[in-house]
C-alpha cells in the first residue's frame, strides 16, 4: 500500500535538495526556494488527504490508520521547517516571519487527532502551540457527511425502489421499451442508494464515452449492463 509520503517523494527530495543548497551558499535567492519548495511540499500533502475524503478511502481502517501516521511524520517534519525558515527569515527576507493562516495543515492535523493514540496527538499539539502555529485541527471537530436519519432514509429509498423493480419486472407481461426503461432506471438507482452504504469508492471510465465516480457509477453500471443477459447469452 502505497503512503502520503511515498507519493509525495518527488515534491520532498525537490524541497530537501532546496535546503541543502541554501546551507551550502546562503543568498535571499536559495531561502526564498527553501521557502517556495517548502510551502509547495506541505500544502501538496494537506490537499491529498483532503482529497482522500473525498475518494472514500477514509472507510478503509487500515488505509486510514496509515494516512494518519503519515500526517503525523509530516507535521513534525512541518514544525522543524518553520523553525528554519525563522530561524533565517530576518536575515534573508529582511522583515520577521508572518506566521500561516489559520487553517494551515488543519486536515492533517485533524486526522492525526482521530486516528493516532491520544498522547501522540495531545504532543504534537502542544509543539504546535509553542511554536505559535495554528491548531484548528487539533481543536476543531470535523463535521459528519451526512447524518444517521439521512443515512437510513437514503436505505429505506433504495431498498423500495430494488424491491419495486424486481415486482415490475416479475409481475409485468411484455413489457413496452418505455417500461422497460422505466424499471432498469428505478433499479439503477435503487442499488446507488444500497451502494452508500458500502466502504469504498468506484470509478467508471468508458474510454470516449463516459467517465464517472461514486453513486454516479453505480448508476450507469447497473442501467447498461445487464448480467442476466450476459450470463444467457
């Protein structure tokens, strides 16, 4: 299974290179790509873990358990980097470090509040408050997708649509193509709606058709194909 840091290698070693080359000849020019090179490492990570959620693979424990633990290598390496870059700033940039807004790295901070031991979390946090950092991630839940009673309505949707597709389709003598419409798209939707409740995420991609994620798929899997006639056949 590949991890956050694994994926961000290329955009680490360009940050890491930036570094060591300030180190080796201290000019504005080579801070200002430690600082750019920095930035652009950082924000790189926060925006896949969001984009994580978004995928579905937070449902995955052990995906997850990962992710976390590479937030929380990353937050530390995070806060050794603010102290460089301060550390420097004054001389180089010739004013006092600005400090980030205050949503900074609140994704990574929130996952590894959730999914690290509560010691880890609690340590990392105080750091952060030291070095008078953000800690919105740390301090601010974050908020469900979808409530409980949403979630059973959606289930109770599904299952009436599966369930009156199957009476259609059992009970309906030659049905005209426009029923026959009608029953495979209330099916279709009928499983997306079951399908919410399965960890995970699907993609479709019908080269030079259609392309598509999530319920969306489920859709359109279930409307153009058809096992029954695929296993006749």
């Amino acid at each position: 299974m590949e991890n956050l840091e694994e994926k961000l290698s290329a955009k680490k070693a360009l940050f890491i290179s930036s570094v060591r080359k300030f180190l080796s000849s201290k000019n504005r020019d080579n801070f200002i790509d430690c600082m750019i090179n920095g930035t652009a490492y950082f924000n790189e990570a926060e925006k896949m873990v969001g984009n994580s959620k978004l995928q579905g693979k937070h449902n995955d424990g052990l995906w997850v358990t990962d992710l976390a633990e590479s937030c929380e290598a990353i937050l530390e390496s995070y806060l050794l980097h603010i102290e460089f870059i301060k550390s420097h700033h004054e001389d180089m940039m010739g004013e006092s470090y600005k400090k980030p807004n205050l949503h900074a790295l609140s994704s990574m901070q929130r996952m590894v509040k959730m999914y690290c031991q509560k010691e880890s979390s609690s340590h990392l946090r105080e750091r952060f408050l030291k070095a008078n950092l953000p800690t919105k991630g740390f301090d601010v839940a974050h908020r469900d997708d979808i409530d409980t009673a949403n979630k059973y309505i959606t289930l109770g949707i599904g299952s009436v649509l599966v369930i009156m597709s199957f009476a259609f389709a059992m009970f309906m003598d030659n049905p005209s193509y426009f029923k026959i419409f009608i029953i495979r798209s209330t099916f279709a939707v009928g499983c997306a709606a079951l399908a919410s409740f399965v960890p995970g995420w699907i993609n479709v991609n019908v080269k030079g058709y259609v392309k598509a994620g999530g319920a969306i798929a489920i859709i359109l899997i279930f409307y153009f194909f058809n096992p029954p006639a695929m296993l006749i056949g």
